[in-house]
C-alpha cells in the first residue's frame, strides 16, 4: 500500500494519484466530484501512523471552496457584465437621430449648410460670434443678448455677410460678450445630429453629422 505524507503539502500528495481521462482536455479545472474522490483516495491511503490531521483536511477544503466561490463569482459578474453591455445597447439605439450639444468649436459643413447651438455667457449684454473660414477669414458676424450668465442660443445660415451661400469646408466659431471697453472670450456648444453609436472598451461613442466620433462624456444635452 502506498503511503501520503500529509507534511509534504497537499500538491505534493494529490500528485501521486492518477485517474482515468474523462475526455476533457488538459486544461480543464478541477471539479467538485473529482476533488471528494482524491480527497477519499487520499484518506484511505494515508500512513495510519501519521494520518491526516483534521485540521489539514479542513484546509484543503476551504481551500477548494474558496476556489470555487471565486469562479462561481467571476460566472455572475460576467453575466452581468453581458446584461449590461446589452441594456447600453438598447439604449444607444435611442440615440440615433436625435441631436446632441458638444463642447466643440469647429464643424464640417456641406455647401450652404448652416449651423446651430449655443454661447456659455457669463453676464447680460452684448455678445458676438464670429464664423471663420478654413483660411481664417470671418466670414459671418452675428449680434446676439445675453439676458444673464447661461447659455444663448444661436443659428447661421451657411451664408456670408452679403447673402451668398458659403462652399463646404470646415468652419470655426468663436463668441465674445462686447460690453463697453472689455472683451471676454466665451465658450461654444455645437449642435449635431447622432447618426450612430458605437460601443467601445471605454464606453458609448456617438458618431455625429459634421463633428466625427464624439465620447459621450463631451455631450452636455441630447435634444
């Protein structure tokens, strides 16, 4: 009869022990049958005159539970990583079509395709924006109120000061309160319509009509 020494380590002990193939491939785990039967083959062919300690077996099979409870853990987690990847889904698809309000400055527009979204002004008064060209030339300039800090709402036509109908290209804006003397640089939103949404590693994208792919992060209004 062969003998265990349970002071060698139970990886020691379970490595003197070979069952019959079940057809699973080498890496396959350990199952919860085929832990109980070496622990049984492990019990009957232990020394009687040094046999293991009640304790050791107790630890070996926290440690399998332990083990156990760790896969069973990382099963439900990623069922609910799977659920939740399909309900952002779900709710992407309610996106597209709508218009989105992005902190960006500049946008790409077909011929005489105009423009809309709004000023971040921080008093009442005056404020101007200016259309700028590809080539840095202002092509537009709109008078707007502020009635407060808060945001002013603004539309261009795709037209310049004259009437005509500008190329397409990529247009820049840029808005400032004019209030006597001083002149303060305000921030600009764009509007854009979401012509899909893109699920990645870092989360939803939404691929906007003349501004590109956008994070969600940088919306600050959906419409």
């Amino acid at each position: 009869m062969s003998t265990v020494n349970p002071a060698a380590g139970s990886d020691s002990a379970y490595a003197q022990y070979a069952f019959p193939s079940t057809g699973k491939s080498k890496n396959d785990g350990m199952g919860q049958a085929d832990f109980l039967r070496l622990m049984t083959e492990q019990m009957k062919n232990q020394d009687p005159l040094n046999p293991l300690k009640g304790n050791e077996f107790l630890g070996q099979l926290a440690q399998f539970s332990t083990v156990q409870g760790i896969e069973n853990m990382q099963q439900a987690m990623s069922a609910m990583a799977s659920v939740m990847e399909n309900d952002q889904s779900l709710r992407a698809a309610s996106l597209v079509g709508r218009d989105a309000l992005v902190e960006v400055d500049k946008v790409t527009l077909a011929e005489g395709a105009g423009a809309n979204g709004e000023i971040v002004a921080t008093r009442a008064g005056p404020v101007q924006l200016e259309v700028v060209g590809a080539g840095g030339q202002v092509v537009r300039r709109i008078g707007l109120e502020a009635a407060g800090s808060g945001p002013v709402q603004f539309a261009w036509d795709g037209k310049d000061g004259d009437g005509n109908a500008l190329p397409a290209g990529t247009y820049s804006f840029r808005a400032a309160s004019a209030s006597g003397d001083a002149s303060e640089a305000l921030g600009v939103r764009m509007a854009a319509r979401i012509d899909s949404v893109s699920i990645e590693p870092t989360g939803l994208v939404l691929n906007l009509a003349g501004l590109g792919s956008m994070p969600l992060s940088s919306v600050r209004r959906i419409g």
